[in-house]
C-alpha cells in the first residue's frame, strides 16, 4: 500500500512540475497571453494611423481643397494676387 500511495505522490509531483514549467506549462500560456494583448494593442494603433492615412489619400484624390491645405502649410505658398505677410515677435 505504502509504494502505491508513494507511487501516486512521485506521479502527482512530476505532472506538477510539468504543468508548471514544462513545454505547454501555465507560465508559458500566460507570456503568450500577455504577447497577444501587446501585439493586439500595437495592430490597434497601426489600425488607426492606416485609417488616417486612407482618409487623407481619398481627401487628396477627391478634391482640390485638402491639396490647396497642403500647399499652403507644407510648402509655403500662396495664390495668385494675394499678398503674404510675415509676422516676427
């Protein structure tokens, strides 16, 4: 009776230590976990800067406005008969 509880005990232990800290073990679920929450964090940010960025291309494609926005602020320019003034504090 004695080497069959013994018996029991050493099988107990070992599949412990496996589900522990062996291959598949409960640490191992929970760095996965936490890899998982961190990448679906940064796919969430890459999401909304490609939204931005899509919004932008349709408002360049559609219209004339969004690309007199990026003349002026980008590069400095203005139309034709308007008079630019610079302000120096």
């Amino acid at each position: 009776m004695k080497a069959i509880i013994s018996s029991l005990v050493i099988l107990f232990v070992l599949l412990q230590f496996k589900l522990w800290f062996g291959e598949g073990s409960v640490m191992d679920v929970w760095q996965l976990k936490d890899a998982i929450a961190k990448q679906q964090a940064t796919n969430a940010q890459l999401k909304e800067r490609n939204q931005a960025l899509i919004a932008e291309v349709n408002d360049l494609k559609q219209g004339l406005d969004a690309i007199e926005e990026r003349a002026r602020s980008e590069l400095g320019m203005i139309k034709k008969g308007e008079t630019f003034y610079q302000v120096v504090e």
